[in-house]
C-alpha cells in the first residue's frame, strides 16, 4: 500500500480550506479547531517547519470571530505566507 506524502503544498492546501471554514458560531469554531489539530497533527508527523504565523493564526480563530480588525490582519498574514513559495 502506497503512503501519500504531507508536504508543504499539502501543509498549504489544508491551510487554505481552513482559511475558507465560517467560524461564527460555537459550533463551527470547534468544527474548525478540530480541523485545526488534524492539519498540526500531519504537519508535525511530517517534520513541516510551521512559522509562527500560522500557529497564531490556528489558535486565534475565536479571537478573529470577535475582532474584525484583528480578522483582517492576521487573514492577510496568512495569505502572504500562503502565496510566498
């Protein structure tokens, strides 16, 4: 049986379909927390070096559904990073 690799473009991939999770209500957060640890979890297994922008950003989801402001500037960090090769 074959084993599928977890590299960085799938490290970015399952960021991305993170990124597009509605996380406005409690359920949906913890949906998204869930998500969240699996993609850490491959990550980590993998021995992916993850910046620090990304683990602010996986960990502030319940910050950013409050703050639009702080919304908008940590999603835009974690564009730049997502579109940086």
């Amino acid at each position: 049986m074959a084993t599928l690799e977890y590299d960085l473009a799938a490290f970015k991939r399952d960021l991305t379909n993170l990124f597009r999770l509605p996380t406005g209500d409690r359920l949906s957060l913890n949906q998204f927390y869930v998500e969240a640890q699996t993609v850490m979890r491959r990550a980590k297994d993998a021995g992916l070096d993850v910046p620090p922008v990304v683990t602010e950003w996986l960990a502030g989801a319940d910050q950013r559904a409050k703050d639009p402001l702080l919304s908008a500037t940590q999603n835009a960090e974690l564009v730049k990073w997502l579109q940086a090769s």
